[in-house]
C-alpha cells in the first residue's frame, strides 16, 4: 500500500481510508471492531468518520459512530492512526442536521462545539485531520477559517479540509486563507469514481495546482460499481433497494441519481473489461481512483467483512496503461450517468 501526503502537510497516509458511516445503525459495535481491526492489520492507517454519523442521519443515533471509533482507537496506539472527522455544515436541504438544535453554520460557536463534542466521543486530545461537511457558501469563508486556525493553534486539530465543496468555494477559501495567514483546506472530500468524473472538471486542477488533496468517497459508486444491481436487481438489504423502494421522495430521487439506464449500462461495460483484464470489478474501480495523480487517499466502506476482504484486494493492484485507456472510452460513451 502506498502512502502519500495530504496537501502541503506532514501528515502521511495509506493510499486507502475506511470510512466508517455506517458504523451504529448498520453494523453493531462488535462487528465494527472486526472490521477496523482487519483494516488495520491490513497496514491501513487513515481512519474518517463524521460527527452526524451514522448515515442517514437521524436524532436517535447521531454521534454513535464516532463513540464506536473512539472506543476502538482506545485499543490502538495513538500515533499509529491518522483519525478524521467533520464538523456538519448545512446540508443545503438534503436533511436537517440532527445536531446543535438543527442549526448548522459554519460559525466559531458551532465549531468549537463540534470539536469538543468529537473530541469526547472520539477519547482523544486531538484529531489529524478536520473537515467542514458541507460548504457554508451564504456565511463566507474568513470566519470559519479563523475558527479552525484557532484549533490549529490550540492543537486540538493537526490540519483543516472540506467536503463537498465546489470549485468556486475551494479557491474562495484559499485566496481567503493567503490574504489573511489562516489555516488553508489541505483536503478535499467530494464524491468522485468510475461512474461521476464530474471532479475532473475543474477541481482536479484546482488540487494540482494549489496542492490540495482530494479524497474520494463513494468510490464505487455507493456500491453500484459492484454490480450488484445489474440487470435492475434490487438485492435485500441494499441502500438503494431501501431508497427505491421506500416512500419517501428525497429518498428515492437519490436511488435514480446513481441507479439508473446509464449508471448501470457503464457498469455493465465496466465488468465486461475486468472480466477480460483477469481483474475483480471492485478492485479495478479502487485502484482506477488510487492512481489518480490527485488524489491521496480514497475513502472506501464496508458493512461486510466479505466486502472488505473485496475492497483490500485493491492494495497493491496498478492498472496498465492499456486498462486505463479502456476505461476511459467506456466512460466517454456514458457520460455523467449520475443524474
């Protein structure tokens, strides 16, 4: 497994993350341990969560995952792990965050609860990595990044990064953190894979040249790039089986966004040429991420260990050249199948 270096940083990480959302409404504490526990003696150092998960959130198991991680961590060396977490943000009408009375802005007072909140939960003194979850685009950045330099200073965090932020809001908050000496984003967490390049429009060169990191997540797709549902199966238990089947709206509008004619036409495609390239499907989607020049470390889950077990194969995997450009023609016959 590789290592490489988040933004302009010291801090050192493995190639792959695990991501640790469903860890307190889809698995069980004990059945979480064994997964941390085999993906860290799989050499895996890079750890992240989030103070609202579980995912979906909701008021009656927010928070669980991060007292799950910080149970586990407990059993570890400190120093040995490279931890991450998120302060909320507004989710811009997905959900109303089930934190801090629904209020959600990226102000100092709602940061500094949330860091001393993750902090309890998590039992540690510091986190390496902190993240704002979603963009505060209507407050501005130069508050927020004064309240998370302020952590820095304290150290109570090691380095700042964001998620789901937009090409706009990433150089915004990098022009604001030059001109005033506050902490900038090291990092990048957006949803980017095989089946949604939509990063590469503008925020891949945006991290090359600023040295800002991206870390994907949803790197297969939210598990369509497993292909499981191919040929409109809607396995048990599934996220997207719940979302299309379920009743509510928002819900459903998220299953066709990444079920759908085109998303699974591509994955359909995608197997064809792992099947013909000697490779597993879920492996080739992986290391088609980690060998992305601007990408540190992609972000994978797992609720299973048969699918963690999948999701480790990707290791030590390098594409050809020849793989590579494969992909890439499939991709260009399908594009943007995210709706």
């Amino acid at each position: 497994m590789e290592k490489r270096r988040l933004g302009r940083s010291g801090i050192v990480v493995t190639d792959l993350c695990f991501g640790t959302m469903t860890f307190g409404s889809r698995n069980t504490e004990a059945e979480a341990f064994e997964l941390l526990d085999r993906a860290y003696a799989a050499g895996i150092n890079f750890y992240d969560t989030a103070e609202i998960y579980p995912v979906p959130p909701k008021a009656e198991y927010v928070n669980r995952t991060e007292e799950i991680v910080g149970r586990w961590l407990k059993t570890k060396p400190r120093d040995s792990i490279i931890l991450a977490t998120k302060v909320v943000g507004p989710a811009h009408g997905w959900f109303v965050p089930p934190v801090r009375n629904g209020t959600a802005a990226l102000d100092r007072h709602h940061i500094r609860k949330a860091i001393e909140g993750s902090l309890r939960r998590l039992q540690t003194d510091y986190v390496d990595l902190y993240q704002t979850h979603w963009p505060d685009h209507d407050f501005g950045y130069e508050e927020t990044l004064a309240a998370l330099t302020e952590l820095k200073d304290e150290g109570l965090v090691r380095i700042v990064g964001s998620s789901n932020e937009t090409a706009w809001g990433t150089m915004k908050a990098e022009a604001t953190a030059q001109a005033r000496g506050l902490a900038r984003y090291e990092t990048i967490q957006n949803n980017y894979s095989i089946i949604n390049r939509r990063f590469e429009d503008a925020l891949a060169d945006i991290c090359r040249r600023e040295k800002i990191s991206c870390l994907p997540y949803s790197p297969l797709g939210a598990g369509v790039c497993s292909g499981k549902y191919n040929g409109g199966a809607l396995p048990e238990g599934a996220r997207f089986t719940e979302y299309l089947k379920g009743e509510g709206e928002r819900q459903k509008k998220m299953g066709h966004r990444f079920v759908n004619e085109k998303s699974l036409a591509t994955v359909a495609e995608l197997g064809e040429l792992a099947k013909a390239s000697g490779l597993g499907l879920v492996p080739m989607c992986l290391a088609w991420s980690k060998q992305k020049d601007f990408v540190a470390s992609t972000i994978f889950g797992a609720t299973t260990m048969a699918q963690l077990e999948e999701n480790l194969l990707a290791a030590d995997l390098v594409l050809s050249a020849d793989v590579l450009a494969k992909i890439d023609e499939i991709t260009a016959r399908h594009p943007y199948p995210l709706g």
